[in-house]
C-alpha cells in the first residue's frame, strides 16, 4: 500500500460558523442544493452524526460513495471523515482520509480560514501523478468557491 498526502488552506469572507453548518452539519440538504447536477441524496446508514456513522452520497449518475465520519468537533469546527467504498476509490485507492478545521480570520473581518489534509491509501503500488493531485486540488477549490458563493447569495442558508 502507498501513501500520499496534502493540505490546502483556503481563506473565505464566510465565517466558520456558516461555512461548518453548510458543509458539514446539514450537507446532506445542503449540498444537492447547491450542486443539483452533481448529488442526488444524502442517506444515513447507520449512527448519529458522531464517530462511527457511516452515510451514502448517491450521484445523479447512479453511482455512490460510503462515507464513515471519523471524528467531529463542533465547538472547533473540526471534522474528519474517510471514504471506504464507492466510485472515488476508483479500484485504486483502499480508502481516502479528510480532516477539516475552520477557524476565523485572525484579522477579525468575520471570514474563515479552511485548512484540509487529505489522505489517499493507494493499493498495492499504484502511484498518483502531480497532475491527478492538482487536479484534484482544482476540483476542491471549484466546490468550496461554489458553497461559498451559493452562501453569500443566501445570507438566510
């Protein structure tokens, strides 16, 4: 099995607080909102929201991923959650780790700092390219600006 790692930071005029809420506590109403052509459901298959809870995002395309959350904090904003089963395991990967904290911004504006580590367990002696991680990287500051855009659109979210 490899391994690769990386972080990424990304500061927002959002606060924490509603970036944290949107993404993480009510993603399973709020993301097929803001991505209708992307996500179809959101189901719980087991838990409450705390460690342990294992939950299934169905595309619109039929396909699916099994999400188990890994550690939650919502005092600090902290969220931790690893992919085990599903179409962005790609039959390359044995599971992918995310950990997310959102902090404020220490010039005090009201915006946030995001900061991700994400983990991919690579099978056997598959290699990912830097162009598949930068694409990945893409990817995920595309989605983040797009929540962040759909938020300050819907102050009421």
């Amino acid at each position: 099995m490899g391994f690769v790692t990386y972080e990424m930071e990304l500061i927002s005029i959002v606060s924490p607080t509603k970036l944290f809420s949107a993404i993480v506590l009510e993603a399973g109403d709020f993301l097929p909102k803001i991505f209708p052509q992307l996500i179809a459901s959101f189901i719980t298959i087991e838990g409450d929201g705390g460690p342990g809870t294992i939950k299934q995002i169905n595309y619109v395309d039929g396909k699916y991923v099994k999400e188990r959350t890994d550690a939650i904090d919502k005092e600090n904003f902290m969220y931790a959650y690893s992919v085990i089963e599903g179409e962005a395991l790609m039959n390359k990967f044995e599971k992918l780790c995310y950990e997310y904290k959102f902090e404020g911004r220490p010039d005090g504006d009201g915006g946030s700092i995001c900061r991700s580590n994400i983990k991919y367990y690579t099978i056997g002696n598959t290699e990912m390219k830097q162009e598949e991680i930068d694409a990945r990287k893409e990817k995920s500051l595309e989605m983040f600006r797009a929540i962040e855009a759909y938020l300050l659109a819907n102050p009421e979210s």
